[in-house]
C-alpha cells in the first residue's frame, strides 16, 4: 500500500473520504455542491458520526460518479487512536472494492503533522494482507486498492510519517508474516534466514546460536524443551547500537516457540493449529528491532530471540526430568507444556552475562492463565519496578498495545519450589501467569530492571479491529518502539 500526502485533492478517479466527528457535519463542506444532499443522506440513514462508523455513497462530482464515504470520528475525539481508526476504517471498506486510490480529506479538521501521518498509519496497518499460499480468490475477494492520499492535514505530515510511521509499519509487517506463516515453513532455522533477509541492509547485527554452542553454554532449559523434535534450536541476537558505544544497552528478549504441541504434556488437538503463533513474542522482538533500525532510533538495544519447536518423540524432555539450566540453577518439568518459561530463563541469562543490560524486558505467548484475567483486551505486565511497569503502561497506551500490571509475590513465589530440585516449571492451577512469571523472575540478576509481558491473548486475533484484520496482529513492536522513543531517546 502506497502512503502519499497532498496539499489539495488530486485530479481524476478515486474514492473520496470525509471524516465528521459526531453529529457535526461541518467536515461536509468540502462536498461544495452535494454537502446537502449528502447531509440529507446522513439524516436518513440516522448516521451519529461514532468512531469506525461508515456510510457509503455515491455522489455527482462535477458530471462524474464518485464514491464517498463519510466516516465517523466521534464526538469531540482527537489524538493518534482516532486518526489511526479514520485511517484504518477507510482502509479496511475500500480494500476489495474495486477502487484504486482513496483520498481522505482531512480539511477543516485542524490534524497537526503527527495526526495527519497516523492516518496514514492507521491506513497501512490495516490494509495488511498475507494471501501467498490463497490460489483460488475470486475477483471480488481480490485487494484492489493500492494507494491512499491524504489531504488538508499539517505540511509537515508526509516528513512525518516517513521518518516515523513508516519504519514501524515495516517492523509490523514483519512480525505479522513470521505469525502467520505454517510451522512447516518457519521454524527456528528458517526463521533466522527469512529475519537476515528482512532486516538486510538496516544496519542490524545478527549473530546465531546453534545447538551446539549453546551445549557448551549450558543451556539446558531451552534445549530440553527443543530435543523432542527434528528441528534444531537457534538463539538469534540482534544489535542495534543507535546511541553509541557507551552505557549499557536495554535488553528485549522474545520467546520463539514457532510451533507448540506440547511435548509429551500434549495439547488437544481441537485449535494445535494455532500453535504455529507461539513465536509471537520472538517476532514482536525483531519487528520491533527492524523498526527502530530504520528510523535510526537513538538507543542501544540487543534484542534475544530462544527459537524451539516443541514436539513429541522418541527422545522428547518428559514429565519429571531435571535439567539445569545457564544460570547453574535446576528445574524439575512437571509439564512440557509451560516450555516457554524455559526458553526464556536461558535467554535471559545470556543476555545479562554478555551484554550487562540496565533493563530487560520480555515478551512472551506465555500462559492460557491471562487469557482468564483479561480475555484479549490486554496483555498482562509483570515487573520488579514500578517505575519501568508505568513506562511501559503509558507506552502500552499511547501505542494501543495496552498492558495491564498483574502482582508478583513471595507467596506465589513459594509455589514454583520444587522438593527435589532448585524448582519446578509450573505452580498450582491458580495464578497460573503469576506463577510463570515468578520462575522467569528467579534468573533475573539482582539490581535489573525487568518486565515481562504475557501476550497470549494479542498475538493473532478472531475479529478484526481497526488497524488489523482477523489474523497476527503485530502486537508487542508498537509498545517497544514507543517504550523507547518515550524513555530511551529522551
């Protein structure tokens, strides 16, 4: 999708959009001679102008026939959510219909630079699509709109959006394909070749793990998890030192679990498909990355990615193994399922002992326990710093890739105790994201600042939204990349 900003309206056929912010139709008057009767219209069809809401028609435009849509902004809303859904929702009804180029005429609207831009964001994240393996789309279910231009907003939008939604949109993209490609496609070592490809020429730096180095680490948490399947494991670090040589760099560390069957602890087989998007957090980590290398973000970020599959056989981790893991501490599996865990304690530990981050924060498809306290409205946040947990919260706001804190404890911490090792992988069934969140605690070192995000519930979705459709939803690398425009770049 082709993103271009204007001064004034272009000449020749396209779509028009008119945002009106409730019941106020004054956005009509750039309609010159129809503003009445679409007006009328509007009247007629009890239109309130409420955010998303959309009516289509078709008006006389200078002798030619030209299709309109008037979308709703809501009463007295302003601000990147409500230009992003403009953007979006006019995106998402004209991306199959027959339409080339759209123009959405903000004039008279008084969009500043940024909020022009994020029109054009909301735009682009919604027009998303990944159809190579859809052979057999009829002509109607086709995307035939390739261009939006948006008019009448700040001079300065188009700079804007280049410079600063551009890049994260690439980084989405990204993270949307590792998600939504089969297992039998992305696994830990193609999902390393298709990242290098991807990030090529952005200024990252990559460098790769095989099983056999990380024997000689001693990684034993995140090989165990991986030694049931055929698939060879792979850590993936990726350097982006935007700020310098000096001070030391914020972590991002993804669990990258790109298929989960639950090992010998196996799942249900009504939804296992699903499993293919347990690598979410490992792609929120590298679309993120891509986006920050592209808009030259002033930081130094090192951003881990433990990549597994999580498979059954002959030689699979079973129920009641003890293994030790890179920090020297033991683990007794009572459940193959809760591998992720694993994954990221490993994780964790290489990045604190090559790199000495100040911050660490993870990401993680980690437990069907927060889809219980929070559906698929929020990720859930667990820190030990309050400041870091309200950064994030704010950034999680401003991003729409919104966080809600939940408790760590030593009561639940007591839990996770195991009688014959240093602990267990899982708790009771209580406080299941509580708990998984203590054991990732446990390799923490002292004086670090660390966050972890459970985003079960936001890596792929069953309904569309305004900037996504059904489908990966690229949660994780808005929230990264505003955590670090907000905090790092200050």
């Amino acid at each position: 999708m082709q993103i271009r900003f204007a001064d004034a309206r272009p000449q020749g056929d396209h779509a028009l959009v008119v945002p009106v912010a409730g019941k106020d139709r004054s956005g009509l008057a750039v309609l010159d001679a129809a503003q009445q009767t679409v007006s009328t219209a509007l009247d007629r069809q009890r239109f309130e102008g409420e955010a998303s809401s959309v009516s289509e028609q078709f008006i006389d435009d200078n002798g030619s026939t030209r299709r309109l849509l008037v979308v709703g902004v809501g009463a007295g809303a302003s601000g990147g959510e409500t230009s992003e859904k403009l953007g979006g929702t006019a995106a998402a009804r004209l991306q199959t219909s027959g339409e080339k180029t759209a123009v959405i005429d903000l004039s008279g609207l008084g969009y500043d630079a940024d909020a022009a831009a994020r029109v054009g964001l909301g735009a682009a994240l919604r027009s998303w699509r990944y159809d190579r393996y859809r052979t057999k789309l009829k002509d109607n279910q086709k995307p035939t709109l390739d261009e939006i231009v948006v008019v009448g907003g700040d001079a300065g939008a188009a700079q804007r959006y280049d410079q600063r939604w551009a890049p994260v949109v690439e980084g989405v993209s990204l993270t949307r394909e590792l998600v939504t490609e089969p297992a039998n496609i992305i696994y830990p070592e193609t999902f390393v070749e298709r990242v290098r490809a991807a990030v090529d020429g952005t200024g990252l730096e990559i460098e790769v793990l095989d099983r056999t180095a990380m024997e000689k680490l001693g990684m034993g948490a995140l090989l165990g998890v991986a030694q049931g399947s055929v698939r060879e494991a792979r850590l993936m670090i990726l350097r982006w030192k935007g700020a310098g040589d000096g001070g030391q760099p914020t972590a991002f560390v993804g669990k990258g679990v790109t298929f989960d069957t639950g090992g010998i602890s196996i799942k249900q087989a009504a939804g296992m498909e699903a499993m293919k998007w347990d690598m979410g957090g490992a792609g929120a980590v590298v679309g993120a990355m891509k986006a920050l290398a592209l808009r030259k973000a002033k930081a130094n970020i090192v951003g881990i990615c433990g990549l597994v599959e999580n498979m059954p056989g002959g030689n699979a981790q079973r129920p009641g193994d003890v293994v030790t893991t890179m920090s020297g501490q033991t683990v007794e599996v009572i459940n193959t399922d809760a591998e992720g865990r694993l994954v990221l304690g490993d994780a964790i530990t290489y990045v604190q002992r090559n790199y000495k981050p100040a911050t660490i924060i993870d990401l993680a498809t980690l437990t069907g326990a927060i889809l219980i306290s929070l559906g698929h409205e929020w990720a859930g946040l667990f820190s030990n710093n309050d400041e870091l947990a309200a950064k994030l919260q704010v950034a999680g706001d401003q991003s729409g890739d919104k966080l809600w804190r939940m408790p760590l404890a030593e009561s639940f911490d007591r839990l996770i105790d195991s009688p014959i090792a240093d602990m267990k992988n899982v708790g009771p069934r209580e406080g299941g994201s509580i708990t998984a969140a203590q054991f990732i605690q446990r390799f923490v070192e002292n004086g670090v600042k660390w966050a972890h995000i459970d985003m079960a519930g936001k890596a792929w979705s069953d309904k569309a939204a305004s900037t996504y459709d059904k489908g990966a939803t690229g949660y994780g690398v808005r929230l990264l990349d505003q955590y670090v425009a907000d905090v790092l770049e200050r």
